[in-house]
C-alpha cells in the first residue's frame, strides 16, 4: 500500500473539515454540506483510480485477457 494515498486522503480531509467548520459557523449550511460532498467525491475518484490500477495488476499478474465481442 503506498502512503502518500493515505496522505492525499488525509489531506482532503482536513480541509474539507476546516472549511465545513468555517462554512457552517458563518451560516452557509448549504455550502457546507456541497463542500462536504465535493471532497466525499474527490476522495471516491482517488480510491476508483487506485482499485483500477490494482485489477490491472491483477490481470496482467495471471495473463487474463478480456474477452470483448
């Protein structure tokens, strides 16, 4: 497992916190929650690359061939 994704994660956490955090004490609830989303959906599309990469590796590691018609 490569630690810099776990960092990268981390890192968009943090500042998906701080600004929630300054968002929702300055009433803009909403913006809060569309921040919230936003990082939920940049660390979803990290993670998705990452999965992708592993079945590659995975494929290439048994010789599996994908059968397209």
């Amino acid at each position: 497992m490569n630690v810099d994704l776990i960092f990268k994660i981390a890192a968009v956490g943090i500042l998906v916190a701080v600004l929630n955090l300054l968002l929702g004490r300055s009433g803009r609830d909403e913006q809060a929650l569309m921040t919230t989303i936003a990082g939920l959906v940049v660390v979803l599309v990290v993670l998705l690359r990452e999965i992708s990469g592993l079945f590659d590796l995975i494929k290439s590691l048994f010789g599996l061939v994908s059968w397209s018609c």
